[in-house]
C-alpha cells in the first residue's frame, strides 16, 4: 500500500470509561465513570471537520490498529511530516 499521507500525528485527548454495563446506585456511577486523558502516536490517514483517523501500524497492503479520534476531545495535536522524522535516523538504515 503506498503512503496516502506521510504525516505522524500525536494527540492528546479525552476519553472516558465506565467498568459496568449494568444498573448501579448513584454512588457506584458516580465513582465508576471516568473521564481519562489519553495519548496516541499514529500515522494520519485522514482527517475530516470532525475526527482524526489514524493507524499505528502498516504493511503493504493493510493498516493496523486503527483509531478515530474525535476532534471535539483533543486537548493537543501535533502534527510531524514523516520525512523530517526519517531524515534524523537515516544513518541507520545505512
């Protein structure tokens, strides 16, 4: 598969989980239900007004471990051209 964007991203953002899919008293939900800052480094596959779409792993042919991250949760973005990065660690490909 050929690169549709060379473009490393990392994002900080907000998630949230709750331990539970059953009923719970107020205090359980209360305590259960956690908004959690989170991290991701991936490549940029796309992106659109309302979410990042992201991998972490390529071969070939297929994308690995897919993420959307919606944008209205990002607390931090940056965005890094894959060629700067490779450019730093050439030597050892050498």
């Amino acid at each position: 598969m050929k690169a549709k964007n060379d473009t490393i991203i990392y994002l900080e953002f907000l998630d949230h989980s709750s331990l539970t899919h059953g009923w719970q008293t107020q205090e359980e939900f209360e305590l259960d239900c956690v908004i959690e800052p989170c991290r991701v480094v991936g490549f940029l596959e796309k992106e659109d007004k309302d979410a990042f779409y992201l991998s972490t792993m390529k071969s070939s042919t297929e994308l690995g471990s897919g993420h959307i991250i919606l944008k209205s949760t990002v607390t931090y973005t940056k965005k890094i051209p894959l060629k700067s990065i490779l450019k730093g660690v050439q030597h050892l490909f050498s």
